[in-house]
C-alpha cells in the first residue's frame, strides 16, 4: 500500500540491500520456500533484487527487529481500470455457504480485500476521521492502481474471491468485509470489527503497494504491541506472528515472488503499530501487500489472472497451516 491514508505514513528512501542475512535466514528456516525464491531469481527475474537491508535483522522466517514503513502516497485513480482477465462475483458479500465438511469444518476465516472500488467517488466519507485507538486517521483510502490503470481494489477483490473457493473446499467459513456490494468503505475501524464479531480463527487483509519502480516483492504486515485507548493488540502479538509467517512462507513458495527488498529487510515481514485495521482486532489478523502495482515487473504478475491464483492459493495454504497448528 503506497498512500497517505487511514493506515500508511509517507515513504521512507529504500535501505541499501545485502544479499547475505536473507539467504541464510530463508536457507535455514524455509528450505521448500527458499527453492522457489532461487527459482524466480534465476528464471523470472532477469533484473531483480531482493535483497536484505543491513538495517534490520531476523530470526526464524523473519523476526525484524526494526519495523519498516511502506510509501504509502497513493493515487485516487479516476476508473476500474482492467486487463481483460474475467473476474467472477463470489456470491453473497459478507458470508459462505455453510462449511460441510474438510479439514477446517468449524473454522471462521475472515477475508477483507482492501479499499473498495467506489472509494474514489466518496472521498467526503472516506476522508472522514475514524479513532484506530492510538489515534484517528481518515475511513478509508482509494488504493493504487498500475501505470496502467489496474486498481488495487479491483486486484483485491480478486484474490479474494478466489481465496474463498479455496477455504471453503477445505470445509472453512468464509466472511469478507466486503464483496463490492456496496459504494465505498467499510471504514478501517468497522473492517476490524467485522472480523472481532464473526471471532474469526485469522484475519487476512489483502493488499498490494504503490512504491517506486524497482521496490519488488512481497511483504506481510504484522501487529506490534499497541495499548492505547480502544486499542490492545498484545493478546495477538504471539499468534499473528504466527499466522504471518505461515503465509509468507507459503506465499513464497506457491508463487515464487521474492520478500520485499525495500521493507522488512529481506524477510517479507514487517511490523506497523499505525494500521487501525490491526490495532483494533481482537483476533490474530495480518495484511499482506502481494507486490508492489507500480514496478513493471511485479505489475505484471498482479495483473496476470493465472498469478493471481496463485496468490490466492498461497495465502489460502499459509491460513489453512496456522489453523492446523
């Protein structure tokens, strides 16, 4: 996520990268993962550079002990936008059919694509200041969108969807924030009370950044330990860390993306205590920016229908190994 808004603070310059902590931590830690890493920066990566930043450290699968800060200066993009890939409406917004069976049966996941498509026809509302508990921060914001016109709201709704046939196959309920069934928002506050009503088992809130070009790859936002007003984060410190890491090694391994070489040093985790979305949950939740939308090379896999899927899956595969345990 590249703007000013609800959840994200100015951009930080990128750190200068080392190769050296990302290979031994991933080496050591995410063998099966690693293989696809190597595999998209020898094969799918003719100038990439994921690399790890000298100013943050990590230990297994990435415990940074600085926390990073994305760009966040997105744009309001004035349309959809679109590539041609058909996207399917999931049914009914804010809830599945009844898991009947599967490994999950009597689990509650909980999915909130981020933004909304219409927010950019609703900048009063969504500009209007909400309390995230440390502070107050606009509703909700546009989202970015590709150079050419791809929206991050639409890309969203997209994995989401095709995370939902994913979970419920494995006997899930599944609940979004919203489905694109309504105008704008929800607000960050009432995104993390969606997920604290229904007591989901994980919150995954889906994103994808709007850094400069040449910032690449993917990156799990955690929850830091926020005790502030309306906010306590500190019974879910320990389990969405949990969950973050599972989905960031699965994520890695199904689409081959590389971390992040811009934040969280290389490890594809970062910990933000500024996102209402997390410092309200009540349940282990993290957001994951899929790759960075202004970059021509990850603009390209995000934009790609057959990428997306694998997206979809590798979260899906990250949720359902957390909630095994």
């Amino acid at each position: 996520m590249s703007y000013v808004g609800p959840d994200f603070e100015p951009p930080r310059p990128p750190r200068h990268p080392l190769r050296g902590p990302l290979t031994v931590a991933v080496a050591a830690l995410v063998p099966g993962a690693l293989i696809g890493w190597l595999v998209w920066q020898t094969v799918g990566d003719s100038g990439g550079d994921a690399q790890a930043s000298p100013s943050s450290t990590s230990s297994p699968w990435g415990r940074p002990t600085t926390p990073g800060a994305s760009d966040d200066g997105k744009e309001q993009p004035g349309g959809a936008g679109g590539t041609g890939d058909s996207e399917k409406p999931g049914g009914s917004p804010s809830a599945s059919a009844p898991a009947a069976s599967g490994s999950l049966k009597g689990k509650v996941v909980v999915i909130d694509p981020g933004h909304n498509p219409g927010n950019f026809q609703h900048t009063s509302e969504i500009n209007q200041q909400v309390n995230i508990g440390t502070n107050s921060k606009e509703c909700d914001t546009t989202g970015t969108a590709t150079n050419d016109g791809y929206t991050e709201a639409k890309f969203t709704l997209d994995v989401a969807r095709r995370m939902r046939t994913v979970l419920e196959k494995e006997g899930a309920t599944v609940k979004f924030t919203q489905d694109g069934d309504r105008s704008w928002g929800p607000c960050v506050d009432e995104r993390a009370q969606i997920g604290n009503k229904a007591d989901a088992d994980a919150v995954v809130s889906i994103h994808a950044d709007g850094a400069g070009a040449g910032n690449r790859g993917f990156h799990v936002i955690l929850p830091g330990s926020v005790h502030s007003g309306a906010a306590d984060t500190r019974p879910i410190v320990a389990s969405s860390r949990e969950l973050g890491e599972r989905v960031a090694g699965s994520f890695l391994r199904v689409t081959g993306s590389a971390p992040s070489n811009y934040i969280g040093g290389g490890t594809g985790l970062d910990v933000r205590k500024d996102l209402g979305g997390l410092n309200l949950s009540t349940v282990p939740k993290v957001f994951i920016e899929c790759g960075n939308m202004r970059d021509s090379k990850d603009a390209a896999q995000l934009t790609s229908s057959a990428w997306r899927q694998k997206a979809a899956q590798g979260i899906s595969e990250g949720i359902v190994s957390f909630l095994h345990g």
